[in-house]
C-alpha cells in the first residue's frame, strides 16, 4: 500500500476514535492516553497526529462537520429549496444518536475556539460554508416560488444558522424540554414561514 | 458589619471579579492563582468560596444570568407582550460589549456543563426560567392581539430560546457576519412573523 495512502487511512482513524471519545467523554477526559488506547496505538506515534490538545479538538469538530455535510450530499438527493433546507436542518440539530453525540463534540470546540485564532477561523470557515449553502436553498426557493418572506435572504440565514447552532445547546443539554419532536415542530415553522 | 452581610458582599466581589476574568482571558486561563491576584486574596481564602473548577465557572455562569435579568427587567418598565419579548432578546443576545463578554462566560458554561450533572441542572433551571418568561410574553401579545402567528405558544418559544442560544456563539466567534446590526435584524424580523 503506498505511504500516503496508508497515512490517510491512519488519519482517517484517529479521527473517527477522536470524535466518539470526546463525544462520550467530554473533551477532558480525553486524554492523548485514552485516545492511544481506543486505537491500540503508541503514545508517540499519536503524538505526530496530535501534538497539543487543540489539535484534538480541532481533528473531531473537522471530522464531525464533515460527516454532517457527507450525510446532508447523500440525503439531498434532487431537492432544492425548501425541501433541501429541511434535509439540511434536520443533519444538523440533536434529534438522532449520531447528532446528538456530534452536538457533544461541537459545544467543546466553541470553548476552545473562544481562546485560540486558529480554531475560531475553522469555525469561522465552517459557517461560511453552511451560510452559502442556505443562501442557494433559499434563492431556489425564491425561484420555484416556495419562498416568498418579506425578510431579506441574508437575515433568514443568520436566522435559520443561529436556530441550528442554538439547538445544539438545548438538545444535548436541556433534553427533555428540547425533545426531538419539538426541534422538528421548530424547524418546520420555521421553514413553513418562509413561504408567507 | 453583621458577618452574613460582609460574607454575601465578599462573595458578589468574588463573582464580579471571576466572570470578567473568563470574559477576558477565558475558563483555562482564569486559575485560583489569576482569581486571587484579581481580588487580592489569599488563595486559602478563596478555596473556601471555590472548592473546584467546576464551581468558578458555576459562579460565573449564575452571575452572568442574574445581571442579564437584572437588566431585562429594569428595561422592561411597563412593556408587555412583544415589546417585552424584544427588551428581552437584545439583552440576551452578543449585540453589545457587556453582553459579548458575557457570551464569552456561557460558552465554556456549556463545555463543563456537558460533563457535570450539576452544572447541567443549574442551565437546565435558567432555561425554565427564560422559557417561562417567554411564554409570558406570547400570551400577553395573544391577549393583546399583536402575537398572531399560528404557531404553538411552545414552539415559538423553543425557536426563540435556540436562536438566542445560537446568537451567542455566531456573535463571539463569527463577529464580522453576526454582525450586532445583522442580530438586530434577525431578532427583529422573527419577532415580526409573529403578527401574521
């Protein structure tokens, strides 16, 4: 197997190990200890991959968005606009195991992001990325007719991504008031306002 | 000076002095050693207030929410209903200096609080408390026919509390595109949807 192929593949790893432990654990308890034994891996070896604790948390937030967006590709399927946003939301708030345990990742990653420069521009990035792509859902929406609010596009993004980032906090942490079915009462007002 | 008197006062300096250190230099660089220098205290004395890390941040996070209610309702005077609603979210949200240093007290809040069980409680509280105030709010506006959306009173409340919590991270971390003008406007255009 060529070099890099198998280096990536070693990344690939980590990453997944890294995400599920901190998920599980909370950040502090992951440790560069727990992490080489999930993986089986000596301590030295990780310390390449990992050469401080941000590089940890910043290796699991990359691996969880990522994921995010893998799913929200392969759900999307032909949607466009508002039925494309739904899909998108739905990824991206604590309503199934996987969500809510990538919620437990993302929550650590603001507090470290809050006191590193390099952190807070993967974030920074990140929602660039998710603002475009609620900015294109909404103009297709716009253009089959299903959007029709007097609020500015750009508004309704900061909106809809504030909703999202905001359910992230209520669902991991105040469960049984942010259940599952009432995020998803929550994101479909708020989608079925977009068309008055 | 009765001795309750000046332990209650001692405390509230020790929580004014904690919140602003982990506004400013965050949860990891605000230690025992960088509180008492703070407060010119001996260490010893404060370990008395401060058993564990967990409880400098609980402080802080309690300190922040009471002067955010302080706030609301000093400004609140004889506002009901909508007007109430937005006194309330523009002192929740990181529009201005006071309120983005004290986004920057929930934000590692909310890492710890994720791993503690009491921590845990104490958000689960304050957010009982703010959705109970919000609901407040909507059947004052349905009483006075301003609040008009088909919505469920529940659910517009889940919406707003998440957008406030969202808030918080998209305006300490995202600053340039959550813009203070851009919170006013997403604020404003979600309390507006609820006429119709």
């Amino acid at each position: 197997m060529p070099k890099q192929v198998d280096h990536d593949r070693r990344r690939a790893e980590i990453a997944e190990a890294t995400w599920r432990l901190i998920a599980e654990r909370g950040i502090d308890g992951t440790t560069m200890r727990a992490i080489s034994a999930a993986l089986g891996m000596a301590h030295g070896a990780l310390k390449h991959y990992f050469p401080d604790k941000n590089s940890i948390i910043r290796t699991a937030f990359t691996h969880v968005f990522d994921s995010t967006n893998t799913r929200i590709r392969e759900r999307l399927g032909d949607a466009t606009g508002l039925a494309a946003l739904r899909i998108f939301c739905l990824e991206a708030v604590p309503v199934e195991e996987v969500t809510i345990l990538e919620a437990r990742v993302v929550l650590p990653f603001w507090q470290r992001a809050l006191a590193d420069a390099e952190l807070e521009s993967v974030f920074v990035d990140a929602m660039s990325v998710w603002r475009e792509q609620i900015l294109r859902f909404l103009r297709q929406g716009r253009a089959d007719g299903s959007v029709r609010t007097m609020t500015d596009d750009e508004v309704v993004t900061e909106q809809l991504l504030a909703l999202l980032n905001g359910a992230q906090v209520l669902g991991t942490l105040t469960p049984r008031a942010a259940t599952p079915k009432r995020q998803h009462q929550m994101i479909d007002a708020f989608l079925d306002g977009l068309r008055r």
